[in-house]
C-alpha cells in the first residue's frame, strides 16, 4: 500500500498530533503543505481544515479519526489503549482538550498573541485578558490531573498525551500561560519530560523564518 501522506501546515498542533502518532508506531510518512482554507484543502476537507490523512484510498479529516486510523492499522505501541476503561479514558480527554482547552488556549488566546488582527499587528490585550481567567482554570485542571502519574491516562504515553503535548509547548512560549506552566512542578515537568521524547523531538515543527 502507498507510504501514508499528512496533508497540513507543521506548526498546526493537530498536525504535530498526528505525526507524534507516526513517530510513536514507527510508521512512515510523507508530511505534504496544504494551508486551511486552500482550494487543495476544500477539496480533501468540507471545511477546508487540516489536517487530512491520505494512504492509498483512504482519505480522512479530523485529527481524532487519522490518529485512530493510525493506532489501529498499524502494528506497534497502542496510543489508545485496548481496556475499555483506559481507552475511554483517553476518548475522554481528547475531545476535552479539542472542544474546550484548545478553542479557549489556542484560538483565543495565543491567538490573541499571534494573529491579533490589530491595526499594527501588536497583541490583542482585550482578546487575551478575556480568555486569561479560562486559560489559567484549565492549567489547573490539567496540572492536578497530571500530579498522580505524570500522564493523562494511566503510567503510560496515549494519545491524550500527544495531543496535549503540542499545545503545552506553544503556551509556554507566551508570556502569561508561560509564567504558569514554569510555576507549576507538575505541567513543567511533563512537558519538559515529554518534549525530550523521541517520537514528540522528531516530529517538532521547525521555528518560524524570520523576515
């Protein structure tokens, strides 16, 4: 069967979700640019979201769906792991960091930072301070519930992990969810921990090219 092909942008968090699941399971990749939005992407995606998995005939959308493909179909580690418990588990988390955690951390917030939409490109001080309240409540929430195990779901890497992972790295480059994972042993400590993971330090999106 043809070499499996991720379609996306690599600083896309569920772009880096899905490779992490490749690196993991030793699975060959291509990563193919395709930007949201695009004519390429409306034609892979309703929407034209990224990122889309393409492998022979198969074509699909939605980060959630790709990594399960990929943890089902090939051999290797199970991301999501098999006991009904355990498994449910990392279901859990995954659509709470997608539908609540991301929409406020990421689009709101680092947003805010980095695609302010200001006049002069400065950061959206009035987006950002609305969503700091929500920001820091969900690093507390995440950070108790890392303090038993140092993961998600259980003593092993899942795709909870891999899926948080990419957005705790680029809220500790901004100054005030920054300020609160350093002040916090537990979020710290993971992401340190897991950022020097073989699978997570392979697939780490390059820095952006200054002007």
């Amino acid at each position: 069967m043809a070499e499996l092909e991720i379609i996306g942008v690599a600083r896309s968090n569920y772009v880096w979700t899905c490779r992490i699941l490749c690196e993991e399971k030793a699975v060959p990749y291509t990563l193919t640019r395709g930007f949201p939005q695009s004519p390429e992407m409306r034609a892979l995606h309703p929407f034209g979201k990224i990122p889309v998995l393409r492998h022979g005939e198969v074509v699909l959308y939605e980060s959630k769906a790709i990594c399960t493909y990929i943890d089902r179909r090939f051999p290797g580690p199970k991301l999501i792991p098999e006991d009904p418990l355990a498994g449910a588990l990392v279901e859990q988390w995954v659509s709470l960091v997608n539908t609540t955690i991301d929409p406020v951390c990421m689009r709101r917030y680092l947003y805010g930072h980095v695609f302010p939409g200001t006049a002069d490109g400065s950061p959206d001080r009035a987006r950002i301070d609305a969503a700091l309240p929500e920001v820091e409540g969900q690093l507390a929430l995440l950070a108790r519930s890392l303090e038993a195990t140092g993961h998600l779901v259980g003593e092993a890497f899942t795709l909870a992990d891999a899926n948080l992972v990419p957005i705790l790295y680029y809220l500790a480059k901004l100054p005030e969810a920054g300020a609160m994972i350093a002040a916090s042993p537990a979020l710290g400590g993971y992401l340190a921990r897991h950022l020097a993971r073989p699978s997570v330090a392979a697939s780490e999106p390059p820095p952006p090219r200054k002007a």
